[in-house]
C-alpha cells in the first residue's frame, strides 16, 4: 500500500507539471539532463502556446530536438529537415510528415501538392513558427499513405524524394509515387525517366 501511495504521489506531481516542466522532464529522460536542459533553453520558449496545446511534451522532443540542432551556434545542418512517422496512437494508415525550414521556407500551398505528388494525401496541417532569432518554420501535417506498413528504407527515400522536390534538384513528375509505390530510390526513378524519354523519342 505504501508502494501505490507513493506511486499515486508521483502520478499526482506529474499531473499538476506545467508544459515547460513535463517537455523539460522528457527532454532530459531522451537525450540526458544536460543537453535536455540546452535544448529546451535553446528553443522551448520559442514554442507558441498553440503548438503546446496540440502537442504532449514527451512528442515535442523530437522537434525540439531538431530546431535546436539547426539553430544552433555553429550549425552545419542542412536548411531543410523532415521527418516522416506515426505516433503511438495512430489509427490505419494515418501518418506524420514533418518538414523543418531555416528562414522563411516554404508554404503549405506549395508542399502539400509535393506530398501528393509523392502518393500522400494530406488530411490536416498545422504550421508553427520558432523564433529564436533565427526563425525555423515547421509544417506538421498528417497524411494517409494507402498503407499502414511502410519499411525504413522507402521513408528514407520518400523523405529525400521531398527534399529534392523542394529544392528543384529532383525533376516534378507522376513518377516519383513510385518512390512509396514501388520501392525505388530517386536515382532509379531518375533513370526510368530517362528511358521514357528515350522511348517518346523514339
């Protein structure tokens, strides 16, 4: 009995924590208390009351996490992130696809078509701006993929598949659904690009 009064207490002080002091509990339980600690005096105060409505601390680390690392003095990181995941209580095939832009990026009129482009079909988006100085816009925006089963490998590439769209160093077209549809690279759906070409040609 001791043992659950204690345990009760516990549950009790974690309750009545305040956003800060839950997402700086979870930050130091991820990543350690000292750089759970740069982080959230990084960028946490940056964090708009709208975000930290929407969003339980212990699922903020991960963007915490990564504004940090792209804000950072002396970041080499590159001016565009994503992330691309389900959360634990995701319900068939719905997603999270995350994009992460130093500066004034992008928009969502713009990277909701890339999304569709590349087979997902957006349902929802929230926008969030972490001004720390240097302003990292995040798009958060939930798809369905058609599927409730998608390897490492083909997030990794539909993930770099939508960075090159985004920077222009991939080619727009239909066939990079064949990313998330058929499991290739973008260099092989590069290189089946040229053989359509070719093959109009001729």
């Amino acid at each position: 009995r001791r043992v659950d009064l204690d345990r009760l207490g516990r549950a009790i002080d974690r309750a009545s924590e305040t956003w800060e002091e839950q997402a700086r509990r979870a930050l130091s339980d991820a990543i350690g208390p000292v750089d759970g600690a740069r982080v959230f005096d990084l960028v946490g105060d940056a964090a708009t009351a709208e975000y930290r409505a929407r969003t339980r601390p212990a699922d903020a680390v991960a963007d915490l996490v990564q504004v940090a690392s792209m804000v950072a003095p002396g970041a080499k990181t590159p001016r565009i992130a994503t992330s691309f995941g389900r959360s634990l209580d995701a319900v068939g095939d719905d997603w999270r696809f995350r994009a992460y832009f130093v500066g004034t990026g992008s928009t969502l009129a713009e990277l909701v078509p890339i999304l569709g482009q590349l087979g997902l079909q957006a349902v929802e988006e929230h926008p969030t701006v972490f001004d720390v100085g240097e302003t990292v816009s995040l798009y958060e925006i939930g798809v369905r993929a058609g599927t409730d089963t998608i390897d490492d490998q083909r997030r990794a590439e539909l993930q770099r598949a939508f960075v090159g769209l985004v920077t222009g160093s991939i080619e727009s077209d239909g066939l990079n659904r064949l990313v998330l549809a058929g499991g290739l690279d973008t260099h092989q759906v590069v290189v089946l690009r040229l053989y359509r070409r070719y093959l109009r040609q001729v």
